[in-house]
C-alpha cells in the first residue's frame, strides 16, 4: 500500500482469520514449489503447482475484493465520494494486465 494513502480498511477478527489462513496455504504452496526445485523435479509437474498457486492468490484477490465493494465502495457511494469510482477502474486495469 502506498505510505501516502491513509485509509485503511477495518476488518473483523473472523475476515482477519480467514485471509490469514489463506495465505498461510499460498506460503505451504510456494515453500513446496521450493522443494520441488531443489529436489531436481520435473518441470512440468513444478508448473501446475505454480499455477495452483497463481489460481489460489487470485481466489484471495477475489475474496478480497468482493468484501471492498459490499463494504468500503458502497461506504464511499453512500458518502457521496464518487472518487471511488475512479479508484475502482484503476484497481480493474491492474486486475487486466
């Protein structure tokens, strides 16, 4: 996150918990991609755990963001902040490359 911008998002400890465990999984799964490596295994098998890991960061990203529109964009929205719009379409052209 950008030192600059202040805003932060105020989880419950249940969402805290289950982000959390999720990317206690990411980190068994690349700690496991480690192993493979240094045990000379095969590419291809080394491949599917690498996309395993990509599916599983974007489930989080998903996870993530759906709970940022359901509660900090509809927050903002109510608010009349309408910037949040433009910070959407932002985080969307990230989401894209």
């Amino acid at each position: 996150m950008d030192e600059t911008n202040k805003r932060k998002t105020i989880r419950s400890e249940d969402e805290k918990k289950k982000i959390i465990n999720h990317l206690n999984r990411i980190k068994g799964q690349i700690t496991g991609i480690e192993k493979m490596v240094n045990n000379d295994i095969y590419c291809n098998d080394i491949l599917i755990q690498v996309v395993a890991v990509e599916k599983s960061m974007k489930s989080l990203a998903n996870s993530i963001l759906q709970t940022h529109l359901y509660k900090c964009v509809a927050e903002d929205l109510e608010k009349g902040n309408l910037e949040v719009i433009d910070e959407l379409i932002s985080l969307f052209k990230r989401f894209n490359n």
